[in-house]
C-alpha cells in the first residue's frame, strides 16, 4: 500500500497532523518509537499553560488565536473536557522583554489584560508574595490545557478517520525524491507520497537521514507538584510564569488537591535522549522550593511528586514550522523549545495545509529552517 503521507511521530504536532490529514481523507500513517502519550518526550506531566499575549513575542499572538479555536473544536468533536480557563498571571520587572511583549501583543491584538502592581497581585491572591520590584499581567482568557486527553483524543479521531498508527516503531531510514518518500523501520518498509517529521527530542537525528543539520538540542527538565493550602486550589488560584533574577518558572493551580504545579522554563542539562533521564533528585527540589519560597505568601512546601521531562531547544528558542528546501512533499515540525505544546492544534493544521496544498494562512518567516544557515 503507498500512503499519501507518512508521519514521523506521533507525539503532540504529529497526532495533531495525523488528525486534520484523516479528515480531510487522505490514507495516513503515523509511526512513533515509543506509544503516545508516554513519558519519553514533552507532552506529559498532565497540564500545559496556555497564554495569549505572548512574552516570546508578537508573531506567535496569530498562532494562539487560531489554536484557541481548534482547541474548543477539538473539545466539541471528542466530548473530552481538555481546557480549565483559571487565567494566567505573567510577572516580572516592568523593563523587561518579556512583559514589555505582552503588553505590546495585548494592545496590538486587543486582547484582554489587566496590568497590577505586586500590591495589587498580593492582595488579588492570597498565596503570592512577590517583591515590589515585580508587575503582573493577567490574561482571563488563559489556563490549563489537559495534554494526556488531547493526544487520546486526536489519536481516536484520527483512527475512526481511518489512520494508521503503528507504536514502538523506530525510524532507521529515509528516501526522498520530488514525487514519494521510503521509510523504513527495522521491521519493514512503507512508502508514501509525503513526508512529516514531527520526532521531538529524535528530531535532530531523522532530519540528518534528510541532509538537514539544524541546531536542535535535547534537554533534561524537571517539575514537580508540592502540597498546598487552600489558597492554591483551582479554580481560586491562576497559572503563572515569573520571570525572576534566579530564572524563568511556570506553575499551575492545585487540581483535586494534587498540590502546585511548578517547573522551571530555562536552563537545563543536554542529554541524549535514547538514554534514561536522571530522575529527579534533591537538588531539583531545592531549586523549585527555593523559587516557590521567594514568590509564595506559604513557606513549607513539601515535595508530592517531582518528574523529568524533555525540551527540544532551538539556538534562539524559536520554533521550526518548513518545508524541506529540496522536496517540498516533506514538512517540517521541530524544536518547540518547551513552549510548544499550546500550538499543538495549529501546528498539525499548517503541517496539513504543506502537504495538501502547499499553502498556509500564516507569516511563518520567523520559523523558517533556513535562518540557521551558516555565513561564510
């Protein structure tokens, strides 16, 4: 059988591809080395922030608007509850980058925001404590999305659409040329018309068996949920992200007494992804104890479970979202930098639009493979 597209990856941007590609009826196969959702990439850990007026910058603000509305399609068309709207509160010095950009993209976009003193957020929300240094802006509009229901839900979708998925399966080799695409595992061989490469962490590796060699390294996260009083509970608490002296740190409200959720966004230790991550240890909770202790009104929190996860980094954090400079029946989805996941829905739509019209509806200058050519 020749399928019309083979997709590599079957994490976050791949099921979502493999989800719009089935619907529009195209013969689809998705081949991932390990079973979403699984542990092995950047999907787990049970919630995803999602946030609109975007730190990173105003060119992902278009991206959000559009996944926001195939996340609430995806809802109706599952019947699966995968969004809680608690708001997101985004804190940090006035100058920084970070909250100059969202308000920017708040004003350019008109989109909702309330701008607050430290005061203002202490008093709002009984469990912050943050120094008079800080601002907040709250996003209503923003919260929590579900990670393990989404990747269920666009994995039976796609399957009553009549994809193909097939799990443990490792890609060993790929043959392009202008009119179909050869990929094998080390089971068999299956062809196909087109190509997406969506592989996370292994990304690097199958996009090198393509003669790409783009700047994509893996890198080892923690996170952890600690015990909480009332005053963190959903719905009363928000989601956040700090920008602080001592790094970048998310966190969740308390879900079902589970505690706050917290990890932090930068830094990181490189890893290969193919070997066992080091588990968390104490030294991650210090870190995030020590950032919770710092920000939080509470100053006991007591570790309930702390879990590893992968980024896959960019040099300059931004995402890859191409086509592949030679044959253009093979797109591109890599790199997200631990920010990706909100994108998941939008993503897998233009990775949909590549392959079947070679069009898409977005500027997507700022995430073209090509910017990391080298200047000789």
């Amino acid at each position: 059988m020749v399928y019309d597209t083979i997709i590599i990856g079957a994490g976050t941007m791949g099921i979502a591809a493999g989800y719009y590609l089935s619907k529009r009826g195209k013969r689809v196969l998705m081949l991932d080395s390990h079973n979403p959702p699984h542990d092995k990439g950047s999907h787990h850990g049970d919630t995803r922030i999602i946030r609109f007026s975007y730190g990173e910058g105003e060119n992902y603000v278009p991206l959000l608007l559009r996944a926001n509305e195939l996340w609430r399609d995806l809802e109706k068309e599952s019947s699966e509850s995968i969004f809680l709207q608690t708001g997101v509160l985004n804190s940090g010095k006035e100058d920084s980058t970070f909250i100059k950009n969202v308000i920017s993209g708040s004003a350019t976009y008109n989109l909702p925001l309330e701008v607050l003193s430290s005061e203002e957020i202490n008093k709002k929300w009984k469990g912050f404590s943050l120094p008079e240094t800080f601002i907040g802006c709250f996003e209503s509009m923003g919260g929590i999305l579900k990670t393990s229901e989404i990747i269920n839900s666009y994995r039976n979708l796609a399957s009553s659409n009549g994809a193909e998925i097939r799990s443990n399966s490792k890609v060993v080799s790929i043959k392009p040329n202008s009119d179909k695409v050869v990929v094998s595992t080390k089971e068999q061989s299956f062809e196909a018309e087109s190509l997406i490469v969506a592989a996370g962490a292994w990304s690097k590796w199958i996009l090198e068996m393509l003669d790409l060699e783009l700047p994509l390294q893996p890198l080892r996260k923690t996170f952890g949920w600690y015990e909480a009083k009332n005053s963190y509970e959903y719905p009363n608490f928000p989601c956040f992200t700090f920008e602080t002296d001592n790094g970048t740190f998310y966190g969740f409200p308390s879900i079902n007494g589970r505690g706050i959720k917290v990890g932090r966004h930068d830094g990181g230790v490189p890893v290969n992804p193919d070997k066992p991550l080091r588990k968390f240890n104490d030294k991650d909770d210090l870190e995030l104890k020590k950032f919770l202790n710092d920000h939080m009104s509470e100053n006991d929190f007591t570790l309930n479970e702390g879990k590893t996860c992968l980024y896959t980094m960019t040099t300059d954090e931004d995402f890859i979202i191409d086509q592949h400079p030679v044959f253009k029946n093979i797109a591109i989805a890599a790199g997200f930098s631990g920010h990706g996941f909100k994108f998941g829905s939008v993503v897998g739509e233009i990775l949909s639009d590549f392959i079947s019209t070679g069009q898409n509806r977005f500027d997507l200058s700022s995430f073209k493979q090509n910017r990391f050519k080298k200047i000789s």
